[in-house]
C-alpha cells in the first residue's frame, strides 16, 4: 500500500512538473492587462511562461485584436528558478529596445537594468482620444534609470527616474511640421510619480507639471505658440484648452484631473 501511494505521489508530482513546464504564454497577458489598468495587452502570444514573446499593444474591446502600440516583438526567458523565490527574466527586442533588460529578485522585490524603449509616435493614436484626433507623428523615446519594483498586496511600487523625449512631434491638424521637442520627466516613488513637462525647441510650446498616482492623471500646464506662429496653430491650440490670458498674451491651459 505504502509503494502504491509513493508512486501516485510521484505521478502526481511529474504531472504538476509537466504543467508548469508547459505553462503558454497566453498567461502573461491577464497579468498585463490587471498591472496596467487596462490600458496594455500582449499580442499573439507564443511559447511558454518561461520562454516566448508577444507584441505588446493597447489593450483591446471585447471583439477587437490587440493593436500593435510598439515595434518588434518581445522574447522572454524566465529561469525555473522562480519556483524556489528566485527572479532572473531577460527581455529583449532589438527593434524598440536599446539594450536587453533584465529584471531580479525575489517573488515581492525586484530590480529592472537600464534602457531606453523606441517607439513611433504614430502609433499613440491606438490608445484612442484624443490622440486618434491628433493623429501625432515623430519620435519618442522612453528611458531609465534602473528601477526598484516591488509587490504589495496587488499594487505595483515603483521607485527611481524615468524621461520621456518626443522629437520631431508633429500633427495632422497643423501645417507646422515638425511642431517641436519635448521631455517629460517622471519621478517614480511607489504608486505616484511626479512629473514635469518641459520643450526643447520648437513652434508649440508646452510647459507645466504634475502627478500620476494608481492610474490617475492631475496635470496643469500651458501650450501656447510661440512668436510668429499664432495663426497657424490656431485650430490646434483650441482643441488642445481653453483660451486664457496673462498680461495681455494668451495661452492655452492644459488641465488634467
């Protein structure tokens, strides 16, 4: 009886080993789905939990397909040492990201490498309105220090820098192009980040700052154009606020909250 029941528990363990192993990597997209608010879903999963890739895009509606949001796909490795409370996953993707990137740790702590993500600014109209009024093209790059990530309950912390720099912004409904570049910059501290919207150079000038904390955007700011340009970016600038003035010159107030 005692053999019978050691070679049931053994079957059972080789099943519970098998399954994990094959675990597919559908999986991971509920995962990115939930951590993103819904606003990310991975594309054509193939693979396994351990090794596979996906594209990462908006997050669709009920009947629609997940619109690609950056170039390439991402391939993942992810060692079995998990299983032991061991984190060691690899991501790359030569077409958007500058460099592989390697996330350790624990099952509740880890650490990301730093890197910097491409991505076409056209694609931003799939995250819908208002950018898919918009219609914005150029380049935008994402980029990091490394970062400190940790599980607390089912929130998400964050801890360290990250800046967003959009060159070459242009726009469908302005016959200024390109209109100018920008950076946003973010201040990671847990769920909140504080941030800070600056131009580089260029015919739109967008300044203000402001916080995004568990998914929710409180911004103010101001875009106005600069001299010269007021009557071309007219029907821009009205969709963008509303009209105000300061010491007999107008602007446009960007508020967020």
């Amino acid at each position: 009886m005692l053999r019978v029941l050691i070679w049931i528990l053994t079957a059972m363990i080789a099943v519970a080993a098998t399954a994990l192993v094959a675990l597919p990597a559908s999986w991971m997209s509920p995962l990115v789905e939930r951590q993103t608010g819904g606003r990310l879903a991975l594309g054509d999963p193939q693979g396994s939990l351990w090794q596979g890739s996906a594209f990462v895009g908006a997050a669709p509606g009920r009947s629609e397909p997940v619109t690609p949001l950056l170039p390439g796909r991402f391939a993942w490795t992810l060692s079995p040492a998990l299983l032991l409370g061991r984190v060691h996953l690899q991501l790359s993707n030569p077409a958007a990201l500058s460099q592989d990137v390697t996330l350790t740790g624990s099952w509740y702590r880890w650490q990301l490498s730093p890197a910097a993500i491409a991505m076409p600014a056209e694609r931003l109209a799939a995250l819908g309105a208002p950018l898919n009024t918009l219609q914005p093209s150029g380049r935008m790059t994402l980029s990091w220090s490394p970062l400190q990530l940790s599980l607390q309950g089912n929130n998400l912390q964050v801890s360290g820098p990250m800046k967003l720099d959009m060159d070459e912004i242009s726009s469908r409904l302005s016959p200024i192009r390109p209109l100018g570049a920008y950076t946003l910059a973010a201040q990671w501290n847990g769920e909140q980040a504080d941030l800070r919207l600056s131009t580089r150079s260029g015919s739109l000038v967008l300044n203000g700052s402001g916080r995004l904390a568990r998914g929710r955007l409180q911004f103010s700011g101001r875009a106005e154009a600069a001299p010269g340009e007021e009557e071309k970016l007219g029907n821009l600038l009205n969709l963008l606020g509303q009209r105000r003035s300061e010491g007999g010159k107008q602007y446009i107030a960007l508020e967020f909250k």
